[in-house]
C-alpha cells in the first residue's frame, strides 16, 4: 500500500467497505458482546516483521476487530450521550487525513484557522450566544473545562500561578453533585486538588439549587476562602438536567467569580430557538462549551469552546520560544494559544462540511424530529401499566424504570431493572446505560442518534417489554 496504485486499490475497497457499513450497520450487535482479553488473545504477541498486504488486514479487521466494536453509529444506540458521525463528517474526516496538516499556528496552514473562526462565528450567531464572544475548537469538553479553569485560575491570581505555581490552597470551585466528573479531574490537573470542588445539593429535578449556592460562597468568603469559578451544567450526563443559568450568572456577577457553562450535549439544542431560554444570564458568564461530536452529526473529537474575554486565554497559554516567532503574531488567531495542545488537528473541516451539507433548517429539522420521538416514547412509558418516567423529559433524553404494581420494595426494583438492562443489551439489539435517580435505579433512553426514526424506536419499545422481567 505504499505506491499510488495499490492505495488507489485499496481506497475504493475501503470507502465501498464503509459505505456497505453504514448501510447495513443493523447487522451487527450494537454493544460488543466479546469478554475481556477475547480480541487480545488473537492478536500475534509480537508485531510482523513483514509487510502485510491490504486484503490481509482487513480480513482480520472483520474478523478479529470488528466484533470488539460497540457501534456508536447504529440507530438504536441510546447509551450515554452519543458520539454522532454522518456522511458529510466522514468526508470532511477524509481529507483532514489526506492533508494531514498540523494546524498549531496560522502559519502553518492559514485556511485551517480562519475557516475555525468563521465556522465558530456561524454558530455562535445560529445559536443565539453573545456576539461578542470568541470561539476556539478544543478536543473534547474535558480540555475546554480545564481550559476554563485555568484561565480562572490566573485571572483570580492576577496570573501568578502560571509563574510561581501555588503558594496556598484556599481556592474553591463550585458545581452541583450531578456535575461531569471531568469538572473534578480539570481541578486536580489545575493543582488545585479535589478538596478546593465543592458540590452543592441539587433539587427534586435535579438542578443546582441555588440558595445553596449562595450560601456556600458567603460562607466560605467569610472564612477567608477564594471563590475562583463556578461551572454551571446545561445537560448533565445522568438526567440531562439544565442548571438554572440566570441566577447562578447573577451570583457570580455579584462576587466577580468565572462562570464557567459546560453544555456538552445539550448545547446543539440552542440552534432551536424554542429551547433558547437554557441561556438566559448567559452574557454574564466567561466561558462556554458544546459538543459538535455529540448531537450534531460530526464526527469525534470537536468541541465548540467559547470565551468572552479571549486575552485573558491566551495570556494564560501563550508561549512564544524563537521556532514559532513569526511576522504574523499577534495580527492573526494563532490557536496553539488558545488551550492545552500544541499540535492541533484541522477540525473546522468537517464540521464546515456538515453545516454547509445539511444547512441549518437540515440540522435544526433533525433536531426537533429526534426531540419528538423522546416525546413519543415518553407518553408509550406514561401509558403503560408497567413502566414509570422517574423525572421529567430533557430534550430527547428520558429516564424511566420497570415499575409493576406487584413489587413494592425498592432493592427488589432496582434488581429488576438491572436485569432488564441486561438483557436489553445482550442481545444485541439496543443499548441502554442506567443512572439514579433520587436514589432510584432507572434506564436512560437518548433518542439522538443521526439516523434514528420511528421504527427504530417502535422496534426498542416491543422489545423493552418483550425482555421485561417476570414478577
């Protein structure tokens, strides 16, 4: 394969491959059902020290690697909170590869940073966000939120931290007790241990109580403790639960603290204009996320990260050692700048490709259908006789339970619905995560995947009560 004719060979194979994929992609079980160490006991201990030919590796890749492959694309994934691909996104994916341009500063592929802010400047207007802002497309959310709270971090030390490191540890980072994990492993990497997060209570739906809030921050500036940032979730993972924007806002305007607002997956529903008031106080926040990779059909990694003070990032990042002095600094955005990485991919690409292919109406018209099917399968779970909603719907995201009238006792139920789940995702069908709510076992069900329709959920709901348990 490393001659023009052979890869030329081979590409069509492959896209002719991925095409019959995607189109039959029901054939396959949606969660891997391999054991641990299956797929590893039939890889060779050793690498070849050979060439291999094409058709070889791909036998094996069907063969050996392909059932060891959870399919993320399939329509009846429901699991966690997807990670979306379409045809657009591949072929904007492909030709990243193909180029293969290590876009770290303008210099080093102008058209990669300019197309990022322009694409970020789209969004920022579809979606109704503070036209001031600045956008940057980070890997995941994971390192926008730590991008976030170490900008934080320096603007409260007036950027002493970066130079001297710590010289106490009384900082505090606030979140509710159903904020991502990712919000406690960016303050341990930001040094300033899990001790400085302080998870405040949430309410019976599931959203950071604010009084609480309040009162958290009054108490710990009354003894000497520095509030840094409060990260306030719109879309928790659990629930999908949106925290109540405008009164934190106005908590953090008072007491000069970082809002930070992670909106991971339900940031993409802001295209929506009937869900924009998620983002009433948001002018008053400091920094922003979406995931492009979740529920906007663009393939993983893209996270959209915005900032209203853009300086205040960069001042945080930016290093200049001789090799990336250019004629250009400080006249163009030079990205490398803006967060952890140096070395940065051409995302903007493939999301470019996506909104030009589907256009806004395409995105926002996929939106409201999947939003519909959550509500559809909503009232089948209202008006069956044998299954609860444990919380009020999210989006396209809804929390219910196998409820009959017959079990009473809460352990016994939670057992039940374990079972459930389990035999829901042995047999290959659909795939289902769990969470608690209040304490109650119960089973997400994210109807978001690119290609999911009626029948595919009319599919899911016979076999929920196919597969429910016997009491």
């Amino acid at each position: 394969m490393n001659d023009p004719i052979e890869f030329r060979k081979a590409a069509h194979e492959l896209i002719d491959w991925i095409a019959d994929y995607h189109e039959n992609i029901d054939r396959y079980p949606v969660k891997s059902q391999v054991k641990p160490d299956e797929i590893k006991s039939k890889l060779p201990e050793s690498a070849p020290a050979d060439p291999v030919g094409f058709d070889n590796i791909m036998k094996d890749f069907e063969e050996i690697i392909l059932p060891g492959i959870t399919h993320w694309q399939n329509p009846r994934f429901h699991a966690y909170f997807p990670g979306n691909s379409s045809y657009p996104s591949l072929l904007g994916e492909m030709l990243t590869s193909a180029i293969a341009a290590q876009c770290m500063i303008w210099e080093t592929s102008p058209a990669a940073a300019e197309l990022e802010e322009r694409v970020l400047d789209w969004l920022k207007e579809a979606m109704g966000l503070p036209i001031n802002w600045k956008g940057v497309i980070q890997d995941t959310a994971s390192t926008g939120t730590l991008a976030a709270i170490l900008t934080a971090r320096e603007q409260v030390s007036n950027y002493s931290i970066n130079k001297a490191g710590f010289e106490h540890s009384n900082y505090r980072i606030y979140c509710s007790t159903e904020t991502h994990s990712s919000i406690e492993k960016a303050v341990k990497i930001a040094g300033f241990g899990s001790k400085s997060v302080i998870q405040i209570p949430v309410d019976q739906n599931l959203q950071l109580d604010t009084s609480l809030l309040k009162e958290a921050i009054s108490a710990d500036l009354n003894n000497g403790l520095v509030p840094v940032c409060v990260v306030a979730t719109l879309g928790t993972t659990g629930t999908c639960s949106i925290d109540p924007l405008k009164p934190i806002s106005s908590i953090c305007k008072k007491h000069n603290i970082w809002l930070h607002v992670d909106a991971a997956f339900a940031g993409t529903a802001l295209l929506l204009e009937e869900h924009r008031g998620m983002i009433s106080g948001l002018t008053d926040a400091d920094s922003f996320l979406f995931n492009p990779h979740k529920w906007m059909f663009t393939n993983f990694d893209c996270t959209a990260y915005y900032v209203k003070d853009s300086d205040a990032l960069v001042k945080t990042f930016e290093l200049l050692p001789e090799y990336l002095k250019t004629k250009t600094h400080g006249l163009v955005n030079d990205y490398r700048d803006w967060g952890v990485p140096l070395g940065r991919r051409f995302r903007a690409l493939k999301l470019w490709f996506v909104i030009r292919s589907y256009g806004l109406e395409g995105i926002k018209a996929k939106l409201r259908e999947h939003i519909r099917l959550a509500e559809l399968f909503e009232d089948w779970v209202n008006n069956s006789p044998d299954f609860e909603k444990v919380i009020q719907r999210s989006l396209c995201h809804v929390c219910f339970r196998f409820n009959p009238k017959e079990v009473n006792e809460e352990r016994e139920l939670e057992n039940l619905n374990k079972k459930l789940l389990e035999d829901l995702n042995a047999s290959g069908e659909m795939y289902l995560t769990h969470t608690k709510v209040n304490g109650k076992y119960c089973l997400r069900m994210v109807i978001a995947q690119t290609n999911v329709n009626e029948d595919h959920i009319k599919a899911d709901w016979a076999l929920i009560n196919q597969l429910k348990p016997q009491v």
